[in-house]
C-alpha cells in the first residue's frame, strides 16, 4: 500500500519501520527539531532521525491548517495515513484525504485513557492489562471507531519504559496485520467506560510517602524514566526509577533501612535511582555517594 505516516517520538520508530519494510511509505510527518540539551541546540526528533536513515522524505510543518498544507497532503495520493503520537490535530481535510482514512494506533483499550499519556496513566491507576487500539481517526480526541484490539497484561514490577516498548511492538504487529485486511468493520466505542489520559504534571512527580505503598510503587513504576517520580535530599532532586513493594512500617517517609521507605501503609524498596546530573544506577551504589536522612519529607 502507499502510506504516509506520521509520528514523533521514540514509541512511533517501531511502527514506521515495520512500515518501511512492507509498504511503500510517501513522506513521513514530524514534529520540527526543538531545542534540546545544556546546549539548546535543535535536536531532530527520533522518527525523523529513523525516516532520514530509511531515506524517506520528511515533512515537519508546525501546523496543518493552511490550505496549502491540506493540498500537498491530499496531493501525496496516500492509500491510508498512519498516525502514532504525531503531536498534532488532524483537520477533517487531511482525514478525509486517504483512500481508507487516517488509521491511528493508540496505546490503551478504548475508551479507557483516551489523551496524551495512555501508557503512564494504566500503571498509576494499577490497570491489571491495557493494549493497543488500531482507531479509524474522525475529529474527536480518540473518539473513532476501532478497527482491531489487541490486549496484554501489565507486569507487577513493570515499569513505564518497559510498558512503553512492548506495547510499540504490539502496535507494530497491529497495524501490520490491520493494514492487510482493510476493510475492515469499524466498531463504535461505547460510551461507558470513559477515561482521560492527561498529560503528567510536573508537580504529581513529587514522591508523597503518606500514600499506601500500592500508590508509590505505582507512581515510580508509572513514571520511569520519564518524567521520573523523585524526592529531595538535603536539596537534590533524585529520581526513583524502579522499585518494588516491601515488608515493614514505620512513620510515612521513615528510611527503614538501605533505601527501604515506609509509607501510609506498607513500604517500597527502591532498586535504582538517578541524581541530578548522573546516569541510574542500582540503588546500593546511588547510597554509596548519597546519605539518606532518617525522614524524608
């Protein structure tokens, strides 16, 4: 078939590739370079690093409501669009455009978190499974008709980086196989059922150890590695990255032992950790440079 695909980060290299190697993709729509680093230098995104090393045109426009725009889109004479964490709204134009539409692969079982952050959202809320959704796109935010589901179950101890790049291989396989059966019956969302995935806040980063253990241990597990859940010590923001649930109580933010923390009920065992400034590393060696007061706040 001849796609065109559009996507941004790190979770949409995976599909463009499977791509790539079965279809004949017309040009690839990304985000623009942004700032990035101490530097501040433009940093390319990686599904235009991966599109650039496939030797596939590259479009990265800041907005596609310019009717010059819609009409170098329409003009590609695509089969169908493949959507993955582009970054931007689709107007009705560019959906229509398409033979079969603009497909999106969305990273939760519909309606469940619809929105911007599906996969950190399930492992905070403690979702036992979530999957992919392979969406006919029509205005709405992740409102569409699903053409094809695939579900998986979530891993005790996984974290959002893990979650992340099975369920970028899930999709990958999806729309793979989606593509191969179109047309295919497009079944409405019901209108139970609804959830909204919002983008992480900055400030719900904050570790708050007057939470029950199961809130912790899914908060570090849903934000690693980014944004990262952290706690200050003695003014130094350290990321918790990985982490399991413990035996022990004691006062919510007690240091039991190690890097063993009590919290509202229960108690979390950090297994890797970041400073600022350093790479992760196993908590034992982050303690070896790092003293824990008795209390964290």
């Amino acid at each position: 078939m001849k796609l065109v695909f559009m996507g941004t980060p790190a979770f949409s290299v995976p599909v463009l590739q499977a791509l790539a190697a079965r279809h004949e993709v017309l040009c690839v729509y990304c985000q623009p370079p942004r700032p990035a680093g101490r530097g501040k230098a433009d940093r390319k995104s990686p599904v235009q690093v991966a599109a650039e090393a496939l030797g596939l045109p590259v479009r990265h426009p800041t907005s596609l409501k310019a009717a010059e725009e819609q009409a170098a889109f329409a003009a590609l004479g695509a089969d169908a669009a493949v959507v993955v964490a582009y970054g931007l709204i689709l107007p009705q134009a560019l959906l229509d455009a398409p033979r079969f539409g603009c497909l999106n692969i969305h990273a939760s079982l519909l309606p469940r978190w619809r929105g911007a952050a599906p996969i950190h959202r399930a492992l905070i809320a403690g979702d036992p499974e979530t999957g992919v959704c392979i969406m006919q796109m029509e205005a709405g935010l992740d409102t569409g008709p699903v053409l094809m589901r695939r579900a998986l179950t979530i891993g005790p101890e996984e974290t959002m980086a893990e979650l992340h790049d099975r369920l970028s291989a899930l999709g990958s396989a999806a729309i793979i196989e989606a593509l191969d059966r179109l047309p295919l019956p497009a079944e409405p969302q019901p209108e139970t059922g609804v959830t909204y995935a919002a983008k992480i806040d900055k400030a719900e980063a904050r570790v708050d150890f007057t939470q029950p253990a199961e809130v912790v241990d899914r908060l570090i597990r849903g934000l690693s590695p980014f944004p990262g859940a952290w706690i200050e010590v003695a003014g130094e923001r350290v990321k918790l990255l990985r982490c399991r649930m413990a035996e022990g109580a004691g006062a919510p933010g007690q240091v039991l032992h190690g890097f063993t923390i009590a919290c509202g009920t229960g108690a979390v065992e950090v297994l890797e950790a970041q400073r600022e400034g350093k790479r992760p590393l196993p908590a034992a060696e982050v303690l070896r440079g790092l003293v824990l007061p008795a209390q964290l706040g």
